[in-house]
C-alpha cells in the first residue's frame, strides 16, 4: 500500500528537483559557452574575409548573449 504524506513529504524528491535544476543549469552554461565560441570563431572568420556586415551582425548577437 502506498504511504500518502500530508504535511511532511519524503526529502528525495526536492533532492531529485533540485538535482535535475542543477544538471538543467550546467548544460544551459555549458551550451552557452559553445555559442560564444562559435560567435567568435566566425567573428575572426568575418575579419578574415573583411565582411563588415556579418562582423557586426555577429558582434551584436554576441553581446545580447553575454
């Protein structure tokens, strides 16, 4: 028979929530970093090629990301 908590749940469950807000946050930042770089690998690539454009394109989408 499944036991039912009215005022004092089991802890597990807030370990299991904020274990999976965790993870949730770590990838969002890990994710994050893979963009910025990515942003500026292709910001040196603009330089490169002298594409004015695209370096302020990429310029800006960098800072609304930092």
């Amino acid at each position: 028979m499944e036991k039912k908590y009215l005022l004092n749940p089991p802890h597990k469950p807030d370990v299991k929530i904020l274990d999976s807000l965790f993870a949730e946050m770590v990838l969002d930042k890990a994710l994050l970093n893979f963009r910025k770089e990515q942003i500026q690998k292709e910001i040196d690539h603009s330089l490169q090629n002298k594409n004015k454009e695209e370096f302020m394109r990429l310029t800006e989408e960098l800072k609304n990301i930092s």
